[in-house]
C-alpha cells in the first residue's frame, strides 16, 4: 500500500502553489516522499518506486528510482525536464485482431493523447533500452504550441548507430494522431 503521512492540507493552495491568496493558516505542501512496494500504470506492473519532490518556486523539483527508471527532474504546467540514468521501456503486447497498420477504431481515453497539452518536454536519458536491446543515449527537445506539439530534435546515439529526428505532431481533433517525424539514420560499418 501507499501511506502518506500530511499535517496540514490546503488542496487548493497546495494545487496552485500560493497560499497568499488562501483565507486560511494552513501552509501548502512544499514536499513529498513516497515508497511504493508495487506500482501499475493502467493495470501493468512498473514495480517498486521511490519518489522525492520538492517545490521550489513555480516549479517542483525531485528525483525518482524505480526498476524503469532512474532521474531527476522538474516539472511545471508548461514544461517538464527529465535527467535519466537510465529508462527501460518494456515491450508493448500486440492488440487482439489487429496488424501494424491498422489504426484503433474507438478512441481509448486512456491512451489517446492531445499533443497540444503536453507540455514542452527536454529528456536526456544516458541509457535507453526497448525490451532487452540497448538503444544507446536519449535526447527529446519538443514545445508545446496551440496547434500540437513541435519535435525541435529527437536523437538515439549508440556506438553502432545515431538516428536524429525532427517533426511535429498536430493537433487533429476528430482524427487519429499523426505525428509526422524526418530525418536521418547513421549506421556504423
């Protein structure tokens, strides 16, 4: 189970980060440490997880470590920067009935996302790995913008390979996604 321990709580103060505009005494939360013996992610198993966060300004700052991943990080409503040691991304299950080129039919809440409110991401992941393979280093630079999500660079560095990607992904309302990436792979001889 979880347990957090919190003497006073503020949700509203503690969501928006000020407690000058709050009629009461109770301070917001400046800082949180979590334990979790078994995290999931829409029913998968992630593991054990330790999560430190801090709020330091307008953002919060913190460090995590779990079977996954290992980083450090911080975070507002605009943008979201993540230092990876390392980051292991599991292989996904194919769907039921379905082939690689066949899009889902019924939107699924729990994975469609809107590129226009994600926010801005810059991730550098010293270690990659997709299943069991080494995919080498990680860097993502992207901006959010009203119209989608531009992918400034998107670059996987291995001493066997290096593959820079640029693109966007616009916002396409009552449609798919579709993402649209170029760029150039290197493979070593």
């Amino acid at each position: 189970g979880l347990y957090l321990r919190l003497e006073n709580l503020d949700a509203g103060t503690w969501w928006r980060g000020d407690s000058a505009e709050s009629d009461t005494s109770l301070p917001p939360v400046r800082e949180l440490k979590a334990k979790i013996g078994k995290l999931a992610w829409n029913g998968e198993a992630i593991g054990p997880m330790a999560i430190h966060v801090r709020r330091e300004g307008e953002h919060w700052a913190g460090h995590t470590d779990s079977d996954p991943a290992q980083c450090r990080f911080t975070a507002n409503a605009d943008a979201i920067r993540l230092d990876l040691d390392r980051l292991r991304l599991p292989k996904r299950p194919d769907r039921p009935n379905s082939s690689p080129n066949t899009p889902p039919t019924t939107p699924n809440p729990r994975t469609d996302i809107d590129p226009a409110r994600v926010p801005s991401l810059h991730i550098h992941a010293k270690e990659l790995r997709w299943d069991r393979a080494n995919l080498g280093t990680l860097a993502l630079d992207s901006e959010r913008r009203a119209h989608g999500m531009i992918i400034k660079a998107l670059t996987l560095r291995h001493p066997n390979h290096q593959l820079t990607l640029q693109g966007h992904w616009p916002l396409t309302p009552n449609r798919d996604p579709d993402p649209r990436l170029e760029g150039k792979l290197h493979i070593a001889t």
